[in-house]
C-alpha cells in the first residue's frame, strides 16, 4: 500500500481519535516509529492492523471506517491526480476512466503498486457498473471514494451507489447510476 495512504490515514484516524490515542495505536502495532514515504509501498498488513486498532477504538465497523476514509481522501486525490483528469469530467466519467488513466499511471510510477483493477461497464449514459478485483477486499473504501467524488462534483443527491459483495468469487460489483 502507498505510503501517501498510510499518511492519509493517519489524518483521517485523528478526526476521530485524540493524538494520544494515535500514539498508542501505533505503539500497539510497533508502528511508533514509523515514517511513512507518499511513493513508497508499505505492506498491507501494517494498514489493516491500523484500521482494525482504529475500529476497536472508535466502534465503528471497519466497512464503514473504509468508505469514510475513501470520502476523506478525494479532495487529496484530485489534487495529485488533476493531471489525469479532464477538466469536463463529472463522477461517472471520471469512474469510467479511472483506470486506463490514474491506474495505469500508479502502476507505471511506482514499482510494486497494485490499486485496485476497476473493469468498468457504461452500461447507459447515467450508468455504470465497476467489477473490483484486489486481493485486499477493501472495496468499501472504493465505495467510499465514489461518494467522495460525488461530493467533490456537487453530485451527492444525484448520484446512487450500489455495492453487491462477493467475497467468495473474490470480486464484487458497484453499481453507480446518475439520478437525474
């Protein structure tokens, strides 16, 4: 996982918890010293044991830690990635591109990145439908990256987010359709 996740998260882990708390999650996970690097890729145990430590002390499910933290991350998201990004994108145009564009540049970037392979699916002009395949099963945080993306585009009341989970399969579907 990118560090600049690691960092992101910890921003997102102090609008819910004090610094204190932070400090012994870390230490909790012998993370305390830690310095996490944006372009370096970190192993994903060390973010599922945050989030799990995160979970324990907020009690809030770690599906719904992952799409609050995929909101979070959006505007930071838009700022690294404005290059990619045709200015006259909306939600599900940008949904629709992610990954031959933002993707295939991480990859490319970043020896060892592996975000998430998005195959999506225009399925009408106000609708679209992503397959998410990565062995993390994070897809909430992709969930929640949508959401963000709708706030970001002043889209939230014309947008629907549908998630249909299928862990087994070892993919699952995300249902995005434009209201009006």
């Amino acid at each position: 996982m990118h560090g600049f996740i690691f960092i992101e998260y910890e921003k997102f882990a102090l609008n819910h918890l004090s610094y204190k708390a932070w400090d012994e999650i870390l230490a909790e996970n012998n993370l305390q010293d830690r310095q996490y690097n944006p372009v370096t890729i970190y192993p994903d145990s060390e973010i599922r044991a945050l989030l799990s430590s995160v979970s324990r002390r907020t009690q809030l499910p770690q599906e719904q830690l992952l799409e609050l933290f995929g909101m979070h991350l959006v505007p930071d998201l838009m700022k690294v990635y404005r290059a990619y990004i045709n200015p006259q994108w909306r939600t599900l145009d940008l949904l629709e591109h992610a990954e031959n564009t933002i993707h295939v540049s991480v990859r490319k970037s970043t020896a060892g990145a592996a975000p998430p392979i998005l195959q999506v699916f225009r399925l009408r002009h106000n609708e679209i439908e992503i397959h998410y395949v990565s062995e993390r099963k994070m897809i909430e945080l992709g969930v929640g990256i949508i959401k963000g993306l709708a706030r970001f585009f002043n889209e939230t009341d014309n947008i629907s987010v549908e998630l249909l989970k299928n862990e087994a399969a070892g993919s699952s579907k995300i249902m995005v359709r434009q209201l009006f």
